[in-house]
C-alpha cells in the first residue's frame, strides 16, 4: 500500500512583499501548537525553535506574527503540499 504524506509549510510575508518560509521546525512547532492549543487562540514563540527568530511571537487567533521588540505586524499564512 502506497502511503502519501503532507508536508505543512508556514510563510511569512517580508518587506518587499514576498512570502517566504519558515523553517521546516518552525513549521512543525507551529502545527503543533495548533493542534493543542485553544479553540480560541493561542501563541508560539519562535525563539523556542530558532533562537534568530527571538524577537517573533505568532497569534494563533489573528494568525499575526508580531516583533516585540518593534510592535510590528505581519501576516501569516498556511500552505500545505501533499507528496
């Protein structure tokens, strides 16, 4: 039996307009704490995973990423790939 597997990759849009990935850990990270975390919303720190990341928190309810260091904001999006 052939099994297919699906690859979840999370992008952020950069300055210039473009979406670029995150690390396959961050993407993991990020599914998971979607899967456990509060219907209503949670956050992930991406220092957790990639200590260059460190100034990033995502909020899973408005799936915003926010610098705290700058207040900036960004928007997140999901895209999956199966293989």
């Amino acid at each position: 039996m052939l099994l297919a597997s699906a690859v979840v990759v999370w992008e952020w849009l950069n300055e210039h307009g473009r979406w670029r990935p995150y690390s396959p850990a961050v993407s993991h990270q990020i599914e998971a704490a979607i899967r456990s975390s509060d219907p209503r919303g949670g956050s992930v720190v991406l220092g957790q995973v990639d200590s260059r990341l460190s100034p990033y928190i995502i909020d899973l309810q408005s799936m915003h990423q926010f610098r705290q260091d700058t207040g900036e904001l960004g928007d997140d999006e999901g895209l999956v790939w199966v293989c």
